[in-house]
C-alpha cells in the first residue's frame, strides 16, 4: 500500500461526524479571478481547476427564494435521497463507505449518512474527495480511504448529473486505478437526480431543482470547489481547496442538511417501496443528454460540448460561476426555474424557448476568446 504523508484538512463547517474532507487547505493563497478572466484562460487552453471564481453572494430576494424553495420541496428531495439510500444499503450493506465528490456531492453524501443511520442504526463512514473534468480523481485520497477501511465498499456520490461527464470521467479513474494499482472499484455514481440517464443509482430521473444547487459554498459547508494547480498541490498532496471562514454569517449548510433530514421518518416506507421496485427492474443508461447536447451544439454552433450544460442544476452553475450566454427554457413556468429566470435577468441574459428539450433548461457559456469587446 502507498505511503502518504497527506492527512486530512480541517475544514469546512460540517460536523467531523458527517464528513472528512481528504483535501489540502489552500485558504491561504489568493486563487479566485473574475469570471471574464477565468472563462478567457480556461478557453485558452488553462484549466478551470488550476483557480477559481469569485464566490458570487446573492442578494436576499434570490435567498429568499432558495428557502421558498427549500420549505415547498424538503420532501421531494428527502424521497429521492431515502430511495438512493436504500438502494446503496441492498447493494453493499454495512461495507459500503461514502465517498461524495467536492462539492455538490458534499450534502448529498451526508444525507445519505444520515438517512441510513435513522432507518439502520448504521453509521456508515463518509469522506469527501476530489474529482476534476480531464484530470481524472485524487487517488491519494483514494488509498487513504483503503488504508482506513481494507474491507470496505466504496460508494461513489454526487448531487445529479448533467450530461454525464463526471459520470464518464469517474468511470475513465476508476479503470486507471485498477490498471496502476490492481485494486477494482465500482464506478456506480450514485445520485439525487439523474435527467441525464448516465447511472443505475439515483432517486429520480426528474429534472428538479436540488435547492443546495441554488447556492455555492454557503450551502456546502463553506468548502470551495477543488483545486488542482501544480504550484501549492505536489506529487504525495490531496487536491486542494479552500475555506470561506468569513462567509460564517451567511452559512446555511447545516439548516440545510438539518430541514431535509427531519423529513425522513416521514418518507422512509415511501422510499424502501420504491427502491425495491427499481430493483426488480432492469436499469438502462443512455446518456439521453448527449443528443440534446449535440443537436444544440449544432444548432448554435457552438465550438465545444464543454460550453453546453443542460439541467437545472448545471444552468445554474452556469449563472452563478462562469459566463453566460444563452440559456434554453423547456417550460418557463415550471416552479424549478424561478431562481435562473432570476439570475438571469440580473445578469442580462437572454433566455429562449426551447420545447424540445429532455431536460428542464440548458445554459450556454459565452465564447470570450475569439474577441475581448
């Protein structure tokens, strides 16, 4: 087994108890730059995990909006988490170890957690890793998690997909892992929702609004998005990341975690009965997403999928981190998307509609490179 000398940070306003984040605390070191200048390096040929954006604070009619949102669908999201919980325990039972891709995986491993130990008295361990588009996933975290559990089961977790490329990067590091190291590991991604038809392991299909997509590292333990940058990450580190301590005020990670997770009595019997019917099915991915990705691409003409990103909760991370330039609606009115027909008009951005869509809504990123207007 591989030595490290990497030990886990203390970061983040999670409970130990919850999470361990195997990340490098970079909180120190200015990494942040504007969207425009971001967007311009990483059309360039940089990477997006080698900085990161500005943290974007909305104003309180869009936080209003996010706990409207949370109080009308704390439900929903609580079925959907109790669902794919009760699937990963038929799967892998008390082995299985929870392994939640930073960031939007953070919540989503943690209520996992939760639910589990409310409905089996399990307390299953959770750790929280990095894996990064085109560069594949931290395997130092990787063999710290083996090291700690030799005969445990790891869980991959996400908050949903989009149109599957974390889906398909993870499955390109798991291969890798067992190619270098000839240790296997299921490259199942299990998930809230999944619109994108890109895994067996999810709790809807449905295109929804997750509220903790509505926010950045307010609703993710003050966590920011991981970094990969050769000059502060070396050879033995874990990816890194940084921590938000002065966003403590506006912090609403733990209420979020919290309202969900007092729905799960409530929902527990609804969620095994429909995990058990799923299990008796025969689950198929497609990656439906993909035909609305090219026939987009094509349609705009647009230079690369990269700048495509469909589903509620990739339109929003569109409009909160990068920089817009379209965003396609299949149904303005769905309750789902008042918080991006908000941004986006504070942003300007020009929303269109667009019937023929597998999913709720689609954001486009703006091409910077070609011209600096």
């Amino acid at each position: 087994m591989q030595q490290l000398s990497s030990k886990p940070a203390n970061i983040g306003s999670y409970q130990e108890s919850d999470v361990l984040f195997l990340l490098k605390d970079l909180s120190d070191i200015q990494l942040e730059d504007s969207a425009v200048n971001r967007e311009l390096q990483i059309q360039s040929g940089g990477h997006y995990s080698e900085s990161l954006p500005i943290e974007y604070q909305p104003p309180k009619e869009y936080v209003d909006l996010f706990w409207k949102t949370l109080m009308e669908y704390k439900q929903k999201v609580a079925i959907c988490v109790g669902i794919v919980a009760e699937q990963i325990y038929q799967l892998k039972g008390k082995n299985a170890i929870l392994v939640s891709l930073a960031r939007a995986g953070t919540p989503v491993g943690i209520l996992i957690k939760r639910y589990l130990k409310m409905r089996y008295n399990v307390s299953l361990p959770h750790y929280s890793i990095s894996i990064i588009r085109d560069r594949g996933i931290d395997e130092n975290a990787l063999h710290y998690i083996i090291d700690q559990h030799p005969n445990g089961t790891i869980q991959f977790v996400d908050g949903w997909t989009g149109k599957g490329a974390i889906s398909m990067e993870l499955t390109k590091a798991c291969r890798d892992f067992a190619q270098k190291y000839r240790i296997k590991l299921d490259d199942t991604l299990a998930v809230i929702a999944d619109p994108g038809y890109c895994t067996t392991l999810y709790g809807t299909r449905e295109d929804f609004l997750i509220p903790s997509a509505c926010l950045n590292s307010t609703v993710s333990g003050l966590v920011s998005r991981t970094v990969l940058n050769d000059k502060y990450i070396g050879n033995d580190d874990f990816h890194g990341a940084k921590f938000y301590r002065d966003l403590f005020p506006d912090d609403v990670s733990n209420e979020f975690i919290d309202m969900i997770s007092c729905e799960f009595t409530f929902i527990a019997e609804e969620a095994a009965e429909i995990a058990s019917q799923m299990s008796q099915e025969k689950i198929e991915t497609g990656f439906l997403g993909m035909e609305d990705v090219k026939r987009i691409q094509a349609e705009f003409a647009i230079e690369s999928t990269h700048y495509i990103k469909p589903g509620v909760g990739e339109t929003t991370r569109v409009l909160l981190r990068r920089v817009p330039w379209k965003i396609l609606m299949r149904d303005p009115s769905s309750p789902f998307v008042k918080h991006i027909l908000m941004l986006a008009q504070e942003k300007g951005v020009e929303v269109i509609a667009y019937p023929n869509l597998n999913y709720l809504c689609c954001g486009l990123i703006k091409s910077v490179k070609e011209k600096q207007e």
